[in-house]
C-alpha cells in the first residue's frame, strides 16, 4: 500500500468527521495564534519535578513534587520541603501527584492527595487526606486505592476536582502502553472493563466512600468508583463553576490527544476509537475515529499537545478570558487558552512559555501561577501586560 503524508491523513480525519454528525469535534492543528500582550516573570523555584498546585483561602500555594515533598508559597518565599506522610513509587511517571483543597478548607483544614504507592512488580494509584496545620500535614489517611495494580511506571491519570456535591471526582490511566499487558491483552483494552478502575474517572465522598447513586454501583462485577469510563490518560480535570459542566484533558497516544466534555455513566471510547496512532510503529490502534456508542471529544489535537492539568478561568484579571478553559502544554510548552464555544479558528490560543507546563492555578487578584515540569521546575506567574 502506498503510505499518505500526516498532513494528508489529518485532512482526511477532518472529511470523515464532518460526514458523521454524531462525531462534533473540534480539530487543533497547524499554527495557533499567540498570546503577546502578558507578562511572565519567576516568582519561585528550583522546585523538583513539581506536578499539582493548589491555592488555600490566605493566599498560599501549596505544590507538590513528585519525589514525595510538599512546598508552599506564600508571598513569593518558598518553603523547605515537607515530606509527605505516605511512602510513594517515584518512578516514570508516579510519585506524588495532585493535590486539592477542601471545599469546606476553612472550617476542615483537610488536603486530598494522589499519588502512586508499591513497586517495579506492582503499582496502583492511591488518593488520601489529612489536616493541614501550622505547615504540616496531619492525621493522614488513605481514603482510596486502585483495585487493581500493574507493572510499568506509565498512566496513573491523578487529577482532581470536586462536584458541587462535595464529592470528589478522579482520573487514573488505562494501565500502559504495549507491549503492557494485564490479564493476557494489551492493559490499554481495560479502559472499557468495568471490571477495572484503569481507564476511568471515579466519583467518591471525600472519606473515601461510594455515593448510592454513583451509575454502576448496583452493576455486579463492576467498580462501584466509577463515574466514567474509557478514557486513556487524562491529567486534567476542571469543573465550570457556573455551568456545572465537567472537563477533562487527556493524553492520547501518538497525535491524538483530547478535550472532552464527561458526563456521569458515559463511555469515551478508548482504545475503541481514538485519533491518535500507536507510539511504537505508527500502526493503527482503531479504524474508528468515532462512533455512536461513544462520547465524541470536543477537540482533538492532531498536532501533539500532552496536555496537563487543566482550569476554567473564573478570574478578574482577565475579563476575556472568563469561562474559558487553560490547558497546561507539556510537548507545546504553552498554556492553551480554550473557548469552548469557539471553532477551528477562534477557539484556541496559546501562551507561550517556553519550558514544559505540568499545572495552572488562578491566584486570589486573577492573575495565572503555572509550575514547570523537570528537576529544576519554576512557579511562574502571568499577568496583563498593561
């Protein structure tokens, strides 16, 4: 057979997907307009490998590192390292991940955390929670743990975000790339075994127990965690205040990464259907880019992204930007600033930032703090640029 270009198989995938009305999808690629008119300075680093960032209500930063410390920022000064309280398999991938503030922080104090606990033969994502006083964490407790563990140091997913219920909600991966395996197939077909957490986003209260009307709880054999499943690996999670829609982010494989718009009990596809292509030899993963069993994503990135952590503005620094989503850029190195009501041409436009972006967050004034990813990360900050 006669091989097509890339550009050539993208401009194909863009005619497939305008003759399937089920399939309404928004493709990024080519060049994105830039950002120009901010400012982007250092407020605090070396920081190591840092990878979730979240704001308390006096104004502090509180970053973790996947080697298993906790920094804090307060008025530009960073802290010493804090360790975390829970042992973590810091390898590829794993260590300790996100980090989020209660809904209710100023009268329980209680940070949740993710982060990866085993070893080489066996790794799971676990989520757990604890006080945070006087600059420490205390009263520790693993309210969570994936059912299931693997043997690579690849897709643990790990961002949060809570619904306006209080409960939380949490992605984990699908397991790994081939030749990865779990239960004699590749683990990457997990993601539509309800069966298995991997592939998933689950939905817990914040002890750690399942909600009644979580959709597969009554389901034999199923993981009553589940909220949604066939997803890849998504590291972005973010909730519109006002809208109450849920948004997540997802790594796909080679030039298929994804925005999608979840929904409870919804199916997402993966590996079923999927941009992207396979990382080891370009092959094909599926013939389908879509179909009307599945949740179709809002945008998929034809041109590699590698999206991070994920936040819709709800700032005052940036008027224009409000309910907008911003998309940390890891292979791009930007923060993507998302219209999601936008189309191919207005929809999408890039700060750049020049190093690999892992996570956003929106200080207490609006402006934007982004961490860096790498041994020598960076807390940055943007502003206006009056």
């Amino acid at each position: 057979m006669r091989r097509i270009s890339f550009a050539t198989a993208a401009a194909l995938v863009c005619t497939i997907i305008a003759s399937n009305g089920f399939a309404d999808t928004r493709i990024s690629r080519g060049a994105i307009p830039v950002i120009d008119n901010v400012k982007l300075s250092q407020v605090a680093g070396p920081i190591e490998y840092p990878w979730g960032i979240a704001l308390l209500p006096d104004g502090t930063l509180v970053i973790t590192q996947r080697n298993g410390k906790i920094r804090t920022v307060k008025d530009g000064n960073l802290s010493d390292p804090v360790d975390f309280p829970a042992q973590v398999y810091f390898e590829g991938q794993g260590g300790l991940l996100d980090v989020a503030a209660s809904p209710n922080f100023e009268k329980d104090n209680l940070l949740f955390f993710s982060y990866s606990i085993g070893n080489t033969q066996e790794n799971r994502l676990a989520i757990g929670r604890g006080k945070w006083l006087n600059g420490a964490l205390q009263g520790f407790e693993e309210i969570f743990k994936a059912a299931q563990g693997k043997t690579n140091d690849r897709h643990f997913g790990s961002r949060f975000a809570f619904l306006p219920d209080g409960t939380l909600l949490a992605t984990i991966g699908d397991g790994g790339n081939p030749p990865q395996s779990y239960l004699d197939i590749f683990a990457r077909e997990q993601g539509q075994n309800l069966h298995t957490h991997f592939g998933s986003v689950i939905r817990i209260k914040p002890d750690g127990s399942v909600p009644d009307d979580n959709p597969f709880v009554k389901m034999e054999g199923a993981q009553p965690e589940i909220w949604s499943f066939g997803h890849r690996n998504s590291q972005g999670l973010a909730i519109d205040p006002e809208s109450k829609v849920v948004w997540s982010n997802e790594h796909g494989p080679a030039a298929g990464d994804e925005l999608n718009r979840l929904e409870k009990g919804a199916n997402f596809g993966w590996p079923r259907v999927t941009f992207g292509r396979d990382y080891r030899d370009g092959s094909n993963i599926s013939f389908k880019i879509a179909d009307p069993e599945f949740v179709s994503p809002v945008l998929a990135w034809i041109d590699t992204h590698a999206p991070g952590g994920l936040t819709v503005y709800t700032g005052k620094a940036f008027p224009e930007w409000r309910g907008h989503l911003l998309s940390a850029g890891l292979v791009t190195q930007d923060l993507r600033v998302i219209n999601p009501e936008g189309d191919a041409l207005t929809g999408e436009q890039r700060i750049v930032i020049g190093e690999r972006v892992r996570d956003s967050e929106i200080g207490a004034d609006g402006t934007l703090y982004v961490i860096t990813d790498g041994p020598q990360g960076k807390l940055l900050r943007i502003d206006p640029d009056q």
